[in-house]
C-alpha cells in the first residue's frame, strides 16, 4: 500500500474512534490528528507527483473532491 493510501487509512481510523469517543476533548484531539493524516498525505502525494489530488505539481492545489470521510 503507497505511503498515501495509508496516511489516509490512519485518518479514517481516528475518525472512526473520534465518533465512539464520549469525551469532547478526546473527539477533538482525534480530528485533528486526522487532519494531519490527511494533509500527511496531500503533502507526500504533491512532493513525489503520485495521486490525482495534487497532480504532481507544486503550484497546483490539493483537489477538493475527497471521500466524506475526509470532510469535517
């Protein structure tokens, strides 16, 4: 599995326990770490040109078609 794929894997996971938390502070602290997974992953896919979301090309934003997991 390519570095993205799974950076957004982990994402998905911390979404998944911030909806079973019960604690706010604990929901928050897992969406953000989600979000870093996210942009982890937007990152490596713009700096090494793999991936649809970013083209390959620094100067080209991130696409904002991504799975509604990803959405916040």
């Amino acid at each position: 599995m390519p570095k993205p794929a799974e950076y957004r894997e982990n994402a998905a996971l911390c979404l998944e326990a911030m909806r079973a938390a019960e604690s706010p502070e604990v929901k928050e602290s897992l969406q953000s770490l989600a979000q870093r997974w996210i942009d982890l992953a937007d990152r490596d896919e713009r700096n090494t040109g793999r991936g649809e979301r970013g083209g390959g090309r620094p100067d080209q934003a991130p696409q904002r078609d991504a799975p509604q997991w990803q959405r916040f």
